[in-house]
C-alpha cells in the first residue's frame, strides 16, 4: 500500500481499518453527552452551511461560537440552510483539546501510519456535522488519514495537476457574524484578499459557471463508518455529509516533493496570467 498509494500520493480507501475502534461502537449522543459533560466545544457557524467558502467576490469564513456540548449539539442538529448551520469542526488538534475525554476510543496513531509518514499526528480533528454543511473545495498541506465513524462522507477529489481548471482566484475576506438577539447574520468585511477556487462542482449549473470543469476527471469515494481514505496533501477536495455524520481525522506535516513544486508552478504561471488575461485563453484552449 505504502509503494502503490502513499508513496506517489495517490488517494486510497481502507475499508474496515477503523472498525475496531471503540469510536466505532460507542460514540452515540448518550455516551458523547456522558463523557463530555459541559465541557465547551467550539462550533461554526454559518447561514448556508458553507463554511470558508466563496460567494460572489468575497471569501466567507464562519463565526465560531464556544458552547457547553449539549448545546452544540443542538445547534449541529437543528440546522437548517438559509437559516443558521453549526458544524463542529476546529481544525486545530481539537480531538486532543476539547474533546480530550474521547481519546481513549480512538488509537493515537494509525496501525503505525506515523512511521509510513515518518512522524506522529501533528492535529487529530473532530468533525461532526449535518447534512446541511458542506466543504468547499480546497487543498491543504497536510497528508490526510480521514475516518468516519457514523454517517458518511462523500470525497470529490482533483489532482494538484487541475488546479488551473478549478478557477483559482482572488477574493476578498469576510466573516460572518452571528447575532444571537437578532438570531442572523452580519457580514464583517476585510481589506485583506485570498487566493481561493471559484468553482464549486455540487452547483446544478456548474457546467455553464465553470466549463473547464469537464475538463477535470474528479475521484468521488464514499467513507462508510470504519473506513479511512487516505487524502494525500495538496489534492483539492469538497467534502459533503449525508445525516449526521462523526468523523475523525489525522494530520500530518507533508514533505514538500513534485506535487509542491507543480502547485506552486502554476501559482506562479496564474499570477502571470492575471497580469496578462490573454494567456489563459492561449494555454487552456
Ligand atoms: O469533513 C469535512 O467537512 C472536511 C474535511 C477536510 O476538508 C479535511 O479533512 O481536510
């Protein structure tokens, strides 16, 4: 598996490989709720479930809100799009943070990924979410071992070599702020800009918005409870749920090999091209 897959960064799905874990059988409301308590758990919110995504020429982030968990829960479990959606999703080691007490059910380490990735987990994240939350498209520098334990997920994944077929572009920054007396949501502007992908292939209209997107040949996998997909570090995902879905995910530190030098290669050719428009007609057509 290290030769076939994680060696040339190619994604793979292991299926079973978290069954065992006590995760696997235990994390139910009841026992979340028991071994939690009231502890506080940060949870993101957004008006349409979209969270660090774009929308029009902004680039949105959520409001995280810190609630005791009973009342996160509530919050994930009752969202509704166009309304208010939580998603509990801190992408900062939160598993070993806030939701400490739920380390013991899974293991520290995947059956020795850390010496096939030659160093330990540096975040393990808790995910738990609706339906009504998606994530947008995007890549990160981590390599990814994702394991979901309730719901399912559903992967789209694009290779480094689409980034160019994907619309990069420069948004502005924007948060949303949620207002609790008012139950809705400001929008706080920013002057700062980020370089984030335009296009968003679970649009109905995608084909007309982006056509390049025909281009690309995108890898959808499904992650049943047990399984783990390893995501190699910078393949462009989108991520959506069906029902409420708990996952759990390892990062760890990317070496920077071919696939960092092919992103940043044609990084460097679009800031090239957004100074000369024309060149992208001449290399895309
Ligand atoms: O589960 C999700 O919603 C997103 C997961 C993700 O983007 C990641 O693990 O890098």
């Amino acid at each position: 598996v290290f030769k076939r897959f994680i060696s040339v960064s190619a994604p793979c799905l292991f299926k079973g490989m978290a069954s065992e874990w006590p995760a696997c059988r235990l994390w139910d409301r009841g026992y979340l709720q028991h071994k939690l308590g009231d502890t506080k758990v940060s949870v993101a919110l957004t008006p349409d479930g979209r969270a660090d995504a774009t929308q029009g020429e902004w680039f949105l982030t959520p409001d995280y809100v810190s609630l005791p968990f009973p009342q996160a829960m509530e919050l994930v479990e009752g969202s509704r799009r166009g309304h208010r959606v939580g998603y509990l999703q801190g992408q900062n080691d939160c598993l070993r943070r806030e939701f400490a007490a739920l380390q013991e059910d899974i293991p520290v380490d995947i059956k020795g990924m850390s010496r096939v990735m030659t160093s330990a987990p540096d975040a393990i994240n808790l995910w738990i979410g609706t339906s009504e939350s998606s994530t947008s498209l995007h890549k990160d520098p981590y390599e990814n071992l994702y394991a979901v334990i309730q719901g399912r997920k559903r992967f789209t994944l694009y290779p480094p070599s689409s980034y160019l077929l994907l619309y990069p572009k420069l948004f502005k920054r924007a948060s949303f702020v949620y207002d609790v007396k008012l139950d809705t949501f400001q929008v706080e502007e920013s002057s700062e800009t980020i370089e984030w992908l335009e296009a968003n292939p679970l649009d109905p209209e995608w084909e007309s918005k982006w056509p390049l997107l025909r281009e690309t040949k995108p890898v959808v996998v499904d992650v049943f409870p047990g399984d783990v997909l390893y995501l190699p570090a910078l393949w462009f995902h989108q991520v959506e749920q069906e029902s409420l879905t708990i996952a759990v995910n390892y990062w760890y530190d990317m070496h920077f090999g071919p696939n960092f030098a092919f992103v940043r290669f044609q990084q460097l050719l679009m800031q090239e091209i957004r100074k000369n428009p024309q060149l992208y007609a001449q290399l895309m057509f």
